[in-house]
C-alpha cells in the first residue's frame, strides 16, 4: 500500500546491506503501519534535501529475520543518519518481499529493483491512481475512528438521512468526488455518501484545513482521501486532481464542492482542452500560477481527461458562499457546464452554520492562536452577512467593543441598531486590537491598513479565501516575518511597530481550531446529502438550483428531538387562515428568516 509515511529513528542494524552494496538507513516499525511488506519506491528528506530512494517494509527472510523493519537506501546520499528521526514515504511498492536462496540472488535483485526505480521516479505520471490514498501519519487512525462515532451522536441529521435512506441505496455506485474541509465532522458526512451507495473520493478545501487523525480513519475506512494539514499549493492542487480521478479514466458523476476549487478545475482544463492557449496568461497571485501548471501538467499526460469528465458530470453541489458566487458567475458568463446546488443559501446552512458556527468557532481559532485575553480589546468585523453576524455577536459576548465596516445599508443598519458601530477600516485603525474580514471579497484589509495598525494587532480571516488579506503583498513588504507556531506569524514594520496574522490569512477557525461544532454542520451536511440525491435523481437542466423549502423544514425538523424542542401543530383552522399546510413548508419561498 503506497502513500504511507513512516517516521522513526535510524539504528544499527547487521550492516548487510552495506555489504551487498546498498547501504540502509534501518527504522523499526510501529504496529500501527498497515502497508504490506515488500520493496518500494521511497522518498525522504534529510536536512532540507529530498532524495529518492528505495525501502523495504518487512523481516528480511532472506537472511533468516524475524522481526518486521524498514530499511531504505537512498540515493545519492552517503552521510551517517544513526540515532536521527527519518521520514519515509512510501510512494509505490513495486514487488513483494519473499527469500532468495543465496546472497547472490538477493544483491542482483535489489540491483535490478533499483535500476526499476530509477526508470519509473523518472517516468511517473503525476497522477498515480495506483495511489490508494495520501495522509499524513496512518497511526492517527484509530483516533480519528473514536472521534468520528462521539461527532454521530452530535450529528442527528445525517444518522437520521443514513436510517431513512440507507436501505435504499439511492446512490448505488454513484462516483462522487468532494472538496470539503477533511475534518471530523465531513468524515460523517463522507460515510453517510458512502451508506447512500456512493464511491467517494475526497480531498480538503484548504492546505490548514484538514484534521489529520480524521483523514487517516477515512482511509483506513477504504475510502482514497488526499489530504494532511499544512499542504503546499502545489500539492493541494494534486490533492484536488487525485480526488477528481476514479479508476479507469474516469472522473465524478457528483461532486461536493466547497469553494468551488473542484468545479473551477474541471471548467478550466476543459478549456484548456478545446484550447490550450487558454492557459497562457499572466497569473495574478502564486495560486493562479499553481493552477495553471498543474492543468498543463495533466493536459500533457492526458488530453482528454475533463471531457471524459464533463460527459459522465450529472452536477454538483456547492456549501460556501464564495463558491456560490463563482458558479452564477459562470452561469452568467453561460460558461457553467452542469446543474449546481446551492447549498450556501438554504436558511438551515447559511442561518445556522455561518451564524451559529462561527459564533463558536471564531474565538476558539484566535484564542487557540494567541491565548490573547478578548475582553476590554476593541475588535474590527469586516461584513456584516451571516458569518459577520456570527463573529460580531462572538466577540460582544466576550467583552470585546466591536466595530462593524460594511459597503451594503441594510446590513450597516441592521449592525447599528444592534448596538454595533459601523465605520469604515480606516477609521477603525487607531482603535483596532483584532481585525477579522468575512465579506468573500478581496483586498479588504490591504498592506497599506496594516502598516497603520496599532503595535501587536491580531489579522484574521474567517472568509474562504486568503485574499481578503492582502498576504502576498505583506510578504513582499519591507516587514520581517517570525513564524510564532504552525500558523501564527509576526510581521514587524520598519516603523518597529508588530502584527500578527493568523494561518497565513486563511480560515482561522479552520487553520487554528477545528472549525464548526459538530451538531451545526449536521445542518450543513444533510443539505449537502439531500442536494446530492436531487442531483443524481432529476433531470436538471444546466443552471443554479436551491432546495425547495419543505426540504429545509425537514433538515431543521430533524434536529429538533436532539435539543429537546417540542413543536406546536397548526389546526386544520389555523392552517387554513394563514394559507398552508398544517404539515408545512410555513413560509413563502421570499420569506427572509
């Protein structure tokens, strides 16, 4: 099983492999490691550097061995590695162990496994489908399992769409793909898709994003995921392409999209397709660039792959906002190739995950950040939709003196007559402690805004994207960055005076914390599992969709027992003098909750 990672200590061994010629860097193995044994192309890294090499996962019965270890022999590195931590990744087995019957046989067949491997790191595809999954530490497993089944119980929405539909197996060997935040909470979702019937593949939506112990149990689960917590660029967007390739050449039927990475690639390479000088432009940000190569880095290895894609697309189902804004963008441009589901704008996601969930999830990001004390600081929310009502709300009951900027008068009015000031970011500068932007806009705090903050301001980022924050060119900048820890960063001015942003301008509540509660994203995730049903059932045409109403009555109905609620039920008269039906839906589709 290849895209494993096996970290240890080197230590002495019998100096074997030094005597047949391919000295070895010797690891024992935790009992935690599932691969099976047998000789694999390798890479490790040793002070910075990465080296190919090959390892062998297993006893030696060659040589009478008993005991399960990995040696690796590393190519073109001839340094002492004993008593050091080595990383090995497993990246493709290429035989199985077995004993030879002489010493001979054994050095010619390692010669030849190594003449194998040089042949193949030189010729392998950048999409390697024998790849089963890529996570970071396999041994997390059985944490992430415990935590999985405490999230069910906390998730009364989707056990209730697995008992009522499971059975039914609606999406019988559906192939659906998801680009979502790989955390506990989605594993739930992930194994409710996969007792609808689907075969899921799935990567993250962000390089922080992705809870590690949650990953290694969905792929030990059988289920591929591409995904582990600080990707670079380039290996999120081969995350990305990996979960959007099934066996055979194939792509997904279903997509769950969060952010609209998932579509955006498909939509681009089938441009690229029909025309490659689609792709020779002059990118606007490192991502853009990353795209782009990554697009033509598949188009060279297959130029076919996203209309063999688009012809099996049925549709795809979108969770966030800004990923919304993109698919009626495309809609509007006539660009957009399948139906979509706006799941973002069902009242039972958008009024209770980006209210309710960022509510607790934002100063659980910060405080795990900075440990930094809210009360008595005056706190800076960018927007004032649902997620900057959510924050707002968030930081006034901490004590904090908020003040809201917003471009739009009804919500700048809805925020003054909650008692919230409403000033522009450049008026709040002199008094601003922590900033948070949550518009789905770019450029709302520039290098300009943070170059006049006060000395030891927080940044912040609770939108999708990092460019809320003007981060590239804040790296660009004159100011010195010292890393703190993973995800906390201090920028220091020439003036002398220091800020602090966190992960990197990306979702804080995500990047430092873990993201929504549990029972809120239960919400979430059973819009996104009946949106997927809608999908693959009914014959859409291409365009933006919602879920009818009675659906998201439903999904609020399903949670209601969990908290103890006990609803009151229209009489066939009182029905009949508002207009309804005593079972629902209740409010007209215009109706603004």
């Amino acid at each position: 099983m290849a895209g494993v990672t096996i970290e240890g200590v080197v230590e002495h061994g019998r100096r074997l492999g030094r005597e047949l010629g391919f000295p070895t860097a010797n690891m024992a193995v935790p009992d935690s490691v599932t691969a099976a044994d047998g000789v694999y192309y390798s890479r490790v890294e040793v002070d910075g550097t990465r080296y190919d090499a090959m390892s062998n996962l297993g006893s030696n019965p060659s040589v009478g061995g008993a005991v399960r270890h990995l040696e690796t022999h590393i190519f073109g590195f001839g340094g002492s590695l004993y008593g050091r931590t080595l990383r090995v990744e497993l990246v493709r087995k290429i035989r199985d162990e077995r004993r030879f019957a002489t010493i001979g046989e054994l050095r010619a067949q390692i010669a030849r496994d190594k003449e194998y491997i040089l042949e193949l790191k030189d010729n392998t595809m950048y999409l390697d489908l024998t790849m089963p999954y890529k996570v970071a530490d396999m041994s997390l497993a059985e944490w992430g399992r415990k935590e999985i089944e405490i999230a069910e119980h906390e998730m009364p929405g989707l056990m209730a769409v697995r008992r009522k539909y499971g059975p039914q197996k609606p999406l019988e060997g559906v192939r659906v793909m998801g680009s979502l935040h790989m955390t506990i909470q989605t594993a739930v979702l992930i194994e409710t898709l996969v007792e609808l019937g689907a075969d899921v593949r799935w990567c993250s939506c962000n390089i922080f994003s992705t809870q590690d112990h949650a990953a290694a149990a969905i792929a030990a689960a059988g289920v591929p995921v591409f995904a582990w917590k600080g990707e670079t660029l380039p290996e999120y967007w081969w995350c990305t392409a990996m979960a959007l390739s099934f066996p055979g050449g194939k792509g997904p039927q279903l997509i769950v999209d969060d952010g609209g990475d998932a579509t955006l690639l498909i939509h681009k390479g089938y441009k690229a397709e029909n025309d490659a000088s689609t792709l020779d432009y002059e990118p606007s940000s490192y991502e853009e660039e990353v795209i782009l190569g990554t697009l033509r880095t598949i188009l060279a290895e297959d130029k076919d792959k996203w209309h063999r894609t688009v012809a099996e697309w049925k549709g795809v189902s979108e969770e966030t906002t800004t990923g919304v804004h993109r698919l009626y963008q495309m809609q509007e441009a006539g660009e957009l190739l399948v139906p979509a589901i706006n799941v973002n704008d069902s009242c039972t996601k958008s009024k209770f995950d980006n209210l309710y969930g960022c509510r607790e999830s934002l100063a659980d990001g910060i405080k795990r950040a900075t440990d930094v004390m809210i009360a008595g600081k005056v706190v800076v929310v960018c927007g004032y939709g649902d997620v900057g009502k959510g924050c707002a709300r968030s930081m006034r009951s901490y004590g904090a003196r908020v003040i809201v900027t917003e471009i739009d008068p009804i919500c700048a009015l809805q925020a003054a007559m909650e008692g919230f000031e409403v000033k522009t970011v450049e008026s709040a500068l002199p008094e601003g402690n922590i900033y948070v932007t949550c518009t789905g806009n770019c450029d709302i705090i520039t290098l300009e805004h943070m170059e006049k903050m006060r000395d030891q301001a927080i940044v912040c980022n609770i939108g999708h994207f990092d460019n809320e924050i003007q981060m590239a060119r804040l790296e660009k900048s004159g100011a010195v960055k010292t890393n703190i820890k993973p995800q906390v960063d201090k920028f220091t001015f020439p003036d002398g005076h220091s800020i602090f942003v966190l992960a990197e301008g990306r979702l804080v509540n995500l990047g430092c914390a873990t993201g929504h509660p549990s029972f809120v994203m239960s919400n979430s995730f059973t819009n996104q599992c009946l949106a997927q049903m809608e999908l693959w059932q009914e014959n859409l045409e291409v365009g933006v969709y919602r879920l009818p109403k009675h659906l998201d009555e439903e999904v609020a109905r399903l949670h209601l027992d969990n908290l103890g609620v006990e609803l009151t039920h229209l009489t066939r008269k009182q029905a009949d003098y508002i207009g309804v039906d005593p079972d629902g839906p209740y409010k007209a589709e215009h109706y603004r909750y």
